[in-house]
C-alpha cells in the first residue's frame, strides 16, 4: 500500500511561498492559505509555476480551519503579520505539528509563541533561496540557494524530519544545533539591503555599484555584526561587507520585499529588521545610529506615501 502523502500547510502564497509550495507539492498534499484573493484565486485556477515549467496543483484554503489538520505548517507571511495570521490556529493544531518559520527579522519566534502557546514545536531558519513573482503563482527563481533551520522548542528528530523532507522536495536543506548566529547573519544582510533598496526604489545588485550606497550599507551591516558580538552570537561569517555582497550576488536582479511593501502600501517589516538592531543595541549600549536613520527615513517615507494615496 502506498504511503500517505504527508499534509503540508503553507500560510502565505508570496515569492517564497509559492517557490517551496511548488517544490513541497511533488511530494506532499500541499494547502496553502493567503488573504489576498486574487492571489488565492489564481493559485486555485492555475496552480503554482517556478521558472515558466509545468504547473503543480494545490489546494487553497478558504479558511484558516482548512490547515487545522496540517502535520507541518510553513509561516511565509511578513513578519509583521505574524500575530494576525495565526490566531486563529490557537488550540487547533496537532500539538505535535512544527511551525517553520523562514520570515525576515527576528522576535518571529516570540510572536509564534504568543498567537499558539510557549509548547509549540517551532522551527526558525534562513533561506538563501531567491524568488521573485512574476504573476500570482508563478515565480521565478535562480534554485541555487540553501536553507538552515533549527529547533526553536520542537524535538531534534522532528527538525531532521523537516530537513528530509525539504531535501527530497527537490530543495537544500541542513540542520544547525544552534539557529541564533545564521538568523542574525541573515539579520546583517537584510538591514543593510532591505531598506536601502526600498528608500532608492532600486534592485539590491545597485547598491554594491555605487559608492554612497554601498558606504552606508557597510556601515549598517558593520553596526549590526557589532550589536551581535554584544549578545555573545558568532555569525557565521568573518567580514559583514563581504557576506553581505555574496548575499546580494544571489538576488542581485531583485528589488526587496520592502522595496514592494513601499509601493504596495503594506506595512513594511523595517521594525523587525532594522529596528530590532536599535532594540538590541539600547539593551547591549551599543551605538546604532545607521540603523536607526535607516528606521526613521522608511518610516517617514511609509507616511509620505500614507498621505499621498489618501490625497489621491
């Protein structure tokens, strides 16, 4: 008798969303959930596409209850929707079902265990899988990055389990004892790229080209790494510049996700990445004035352009 396909839930059909729902889908029963509806409805009419390659189907979720028997649930919502999208889920999850969280920033964990309860099995990670939409579904992506997750309160078994899966689903994925030094060194690299991308309107591969940009970026990731070593974290990596232009090599045609929340009007993510540098850096005394100009000049732009849709 065949196997039952295992019945994966991902809560977000964006870029990322849909490239692993594309991936998951060879292998699993793949339900996925997103509020926006003419996303929803083009997922369900056309499946999901990655590279211009055959579609994969999937079911859509009308209802947060459609993903209740879920035996894995993928988070790829914004990490400042977190919290919204999940209550609902409060006491209707399998206790032993993980929460795979890949979402920018950090304090994602927190925000898991607020929405579901201190004793779900969490699962944190980065990805350095590039994925860019290019309609609702379908995503184009260079299929060339790697993913790392660890435990955030579930078993070591069920993050290797996680692991496989992703592996056989046609991605790469590793197991890490100890998840902290990678978020943060994914941390370094979106503080020092999100927001300038945003602010210049421009693909993150401009910004290591021009001297002013490139400075500040520097700056930022520099501050960052400095703010690390005061939590006693050792990032993975030697030199912050360096990492952050390896980083940017993989989504160097790519403007982003905050550089779309800009002009799409949706709250950006600038407080979890960018401002949770301040946050870190008040309680460790140390100095982050180029995150902090970063914060406020999203900030002030995200109200310029409140105010200009509300006039228009």
């Amino acid at each position: 008798m065949e196997a039952a396909k295992p019945r994966v839930g991902i809560i977000g059909a964006g870029a990322m969303g849909t490239l692993f729902g594309f991936h998951l889908a060879a292998l699993a029963d793949v339900t996925m959930l997103d509020d926006n509806a003419t996303v929803a409805e083009a997922v369900a009419r056309n499946g999901l596409r990655v590279n211009g390659g055959p579609a994969r189907a999937v079911a859509v979720a009308r209802h947060a209850r459609d993903l209740f028997g879920s035996q894995v649930l993928f988070l790829f919502v914004k990490a400042v929707d977190t919290l919204r999208a999940l209550r609902a889920f409060a006491g209707e999850l399998d206790p032993a079902a993980p929460i795979i969280s890949l979402q920018n920033g950090v304090g994602n964990e927190d925000a898991i265990k607020t929405a579901l309860g201190g004793a779900v099995p969490v699962i944190l990670g980065i990805t350095t899988e590039s994925s860019q939409t290019i309609a609702p579904g379908d995503v184009r992506s260079s299929e060339a990055g790697n993913t790392i997750i660890g435990s955030a309160g579930a078993s070591p078994s069920t993050s290797r389990t996680v692991a496989e899966l992703l592996n056989r689903s046609g991605l790469r994925a590793s197991v890490v004892y100890d998840i902290r030094p990678h978020l943060w060194g994914k941390l370094v690299a979106n503080a020092a790229v999100n927001a300038l991308s945003a602010l210049l309107d421009c693909n993150a591969g401009d910004i290591p080209k021009d001297p002013n940009a490139a400075h500040l970026a520097e700056a930022v990731a520099e501050e960052t790494a400095n703010v690390a070593a005061a939590l006693k974290i050792n990032l993975p990596f030697v030199n912050p510049w360096q990492y952050v232009t390896e980083v940017i090599a993989l989504g160097a045609d790519a403007k982003s996700s905050m550089a779309y929340d800009l002009e799409s009007g949706h709250p950006s993510e600038i407080d979890h990445i960018n401002g949770a540098v301040v946050a870190f850096g008040r309680r460790t005394a140390t100095p982050t004035p180029y995150n902090d100009a970063m914060v406020r000049l999203v900030k002030a732009r995200e109200a310029l352009l409140t105010r200009s849709r509300l006039r228009g």
